[in-house]
C-alpha cells in the first residue's frame, strides 16, 4: 500500500481535530492524551494507572463519543465473574420461532463494543481479570465452545489505583504483556486544577463534565482505516534493530530482576508507525521509538529486591537504559 503525502496530511489534521476535541473535556494531561491516541492508532490496549478524581474515566468516555464509536463501562469487584464481561448461554424454556425448544441461546457481555473501560481491574480475581486475555489478543470470545468476533476497531482501556491496595489482585505479566502501554496519569498543574474546578462548578448541579457539546471527528470506519495506514509506514531495519536492542537490554540491565519480552519491541514499532503518523510522516526515526519506551516497557520488566531496597524507581532505571543504547543514524 503506498501512501500518498496528501493522506498522510488530511489523517494528521484530523488526529489533531480529534485532539482537540477530547482536550474540550479533559484538562491536562496532554502525554496521556496523545498516548492514547498512539495506541488506538497501533490497534493496541492501554493500561492506566493514576490516584481517583485525575479523569482516567472522562478520558475513556470523552473518547468514545469524540470517536463516535460504542462504548461499555465494567467496574471490576471481586465478586464479578468471567461470564459478566464475556458473556453466558442460557437455557430457554420456549425457543424462538423455528428454534428447537430447550435451545441454548448466547447473552453477549459488555466486551462486545468498541471502547472498553475496565475500571479498577485489579479489584478482580485472577480468573475474571484472565477473561480479557483471549478478547484482547485474539478479538474473539468463546462461549460454551461458539467462537464470537468482536467488532472492530476493539480497545480495552483499563484503570487502576497504585495507592489502595487493599482488597486488589495485581495483574499477571501475562495479562500485563497484553498492553500497548501502561500510562501514568499524575497530578495536573495548579492552573490546570482551577480550571477544572471552574468547569465543574460553574453551572452544573453535579460534579461531572458536560459532554453534550464534544462533536464526533471520527467513526469507525475512519479508525479502522487510519489504523491501517498506520500498519504501512515505512521502517527501516536499523529502526527495528533499535527497539530489539533497547528490549534485550532491560534483561541483563542491573537492577531489573526480569526484563521484557519479544512483545516490547513489538509494541515500540508499533507505536513509533503510530507517532510518524500524528506527525504526517511516512517514515519512522529513532526519536519515534524512544520516545514511548517508557509506557511500552514499564509494565514488561520487574525490579530487582535489591533496588526496591534502595528505593530505586523503575523510571529511573529504564531512563538510565535508554540513554546507553545508541541510536542509529539514518
């Protein structure tokens, strides 16, 4: 497929409308934003790890009517079982007209949508949070032996709260491999807090965000095809060679007990198509790579027990890493 510098432009300034328009809602948090919209061009998962009242739930929802595309919110509690996301079959007593009676019939769950908000998903048991992993790897769900395709485009957008602990279940690094990105949503400046305060006071009876006036940039047919485009911007063989060597790097880097697998690298290209792309580029540079090392790998490599003993933070770590592996010229 060869893209024409004209598309490539029209699809930058349309991301930028798109932008915009969730910026119309979500005050701040610009890096998260754009990290966002990388994984939703890579056709990718994104994890999102902030303290409650930082908007991660705004985030999703804003995003899903910015896109015009179905949206389903699941809060994950420790009681919640697979089949409430995935789905179950029941036994009809009466069958439908034409259909056997006694027939098992499907109730599809809330994963059959577009833009999936699995709220607080360490709250849930390792077998409800194993669930996700056929839907986001695969994008099919099986139900009582029937194979189900989702919709696309499908993203999940998962939260969690790194201070609450209590009653949580960490995620498996299987489950974890499974993101495109693992994205830390920090505190907003103090002019952007006012400004949130000012649109949540002024005239509103509650503490939501009105998102009455956020107009649709895009359907899903537009996403389906910027996705693709994405899939087809060039990247040299030194690009490539660059993301496997920053990955086997955080298995022998000291201070990293674990590193990452063949999934990193997978995902730094990935994502570095995606960023070319915001850039109406038809190429990826080595710049495009290491600027989402740290929400590609953050989530795919483990502290060493003597460097948490040392309270070394894991950003610091991978910061360190990335400044040791040259980049190629091209």
């Amino acid at each position: 497929m060869q893209i024409k510098p004209t598309d490539l432009t029209r699809a930058a300034e349309v991301l930028n409308e798109l932008r915009a328009e969730v910026g119309k809602a979500v005050v701040g948090q610009q890096g998260a934003v754009d990290q966002i919209l990388v994984a939703l061009l890579a056709s990718g998962h994104v994890l999102i790890e902030g303290v409650p009242g930082l908007g991660k739930t705004l985030l999703a929802r804003t995003l899903s009517k910015a896109l015009s595309l179905s949206y389903a919110r699941v809060q994950f509690t420790p009681d919640l079982m697979p089949s409430d996301i995935t789905g179950h079959s029941v036994l009809e007593a009466r069958g439908e007209p034409g259909a056997p009676v006694g027939a098992l019939r499907v109730h599809r769950g809330p994963v059959f949508t577009n833009l999936l908000l699995a709220d607080e998903i360490n709250r849930a048991p390792a077998k409800t949070q194993s669930s996700l992993l056929e839907v986001m790897q695969e994008y099919q769900v099986t139900i009582e032996g029937q194979t189900l395709p989702l919709a696309k485009p499908f993203m999940v957008l998962a939260t969690q709260n790194p201070i609450d602990t209590e009653g949580t279940y960490p995620l498996p690094e299987a489950q974890l491999d499974r993101f495109l990105f693992k994205i830390d949503v920090g505190y907003p400046s103090q002019e952007e807090e006012t400004a949130i305060v000012r649109r949540t006071t002024e005239q509103q009876t509650g503490d939501q965000f009105p998102l009455d006036h956020i107009v649709p940039r895009l359907d899903e047919r537009g996403v389906l095809t910027l996705q693709r485009m994405a899939s087809f911007i060039r990247v040299d063989e030194k690009v490539s060679d660059y993301a496997v060597r920053l990955v086997r790097a955080t298995r022998t880097w000291p201070g990293l007990s674990a590193g990452s697998g063949p999934r990193g690298a997978i995902a730094l290209v990935r994502a570095a198509r995606a960023t070319a792309m915001l850039q109406a580029r038809d190429f990826v540079t080595p710049d495009d790579v290491k600027q989402h090392a740290l929400p590609a790998l953050r989530h795919r490599v483990m502290l060493a027990p003597d460097a948490q003993l040392e309270g070394r933070a894991l950003g610091e770590l991978l910061a360190a890493l990335l400044d040791s592996v040259p980049a190629p010229r091209l």
